[in-house]
C-alpha cells in the first residue's frame, strides 16, 4: 500500500508570526514606511521640478519665436 501527503499540506507556505521576533517587525515596519515616506517626496519633487522645467522651456520657445 502507497500512503499519499496531500499537496496543500506539504507544498503550502505557511508564514507563522511566532518565528518572527518583535523587534524584526517592528524594525521592518519603519523600513516600509521610509520608503513609502520617500517615494511620496521623490513624487512630489519631480513634479515640482517637472513644472519648472515645463515653464522655463516655454519661455524659451517665446523667446525664440519674437526673435523671428
């Protein structure tokens, strides 16, 4: 007789909080919210800079276009 595991039981990832310490979640924790931190102001200044470069190119398009 062939005994058979179930595949859920043996090939399922079961991630148990107990094997985790409290300082590793807590510590990855403040990693994820640096980064979400982070990517906010990398956003919010590439667009600031975006509009800038937006602008500065336009009056330079002026400029070429009244030298004409």
């Amino acid at each position: 007789m062939v005994e058979r595991a179930r595949l859920e039981s043996v090939y399922t990832l079961i991630a148990y909080r107990g094997f985790e310490s409290l300082s590793l979640r807590q510590f990855i924790n403040k990693i994820n919210n640096l980064y979400v931190f982070f990517a906010i102001v990398y956003c919010s200044v590439y667009s600031k800079m975006r509009s800038q470069l937006d602008n500065f190119l336009t009056s330079v398009h002026e400029l070429k276009t009244c030298e004409n």
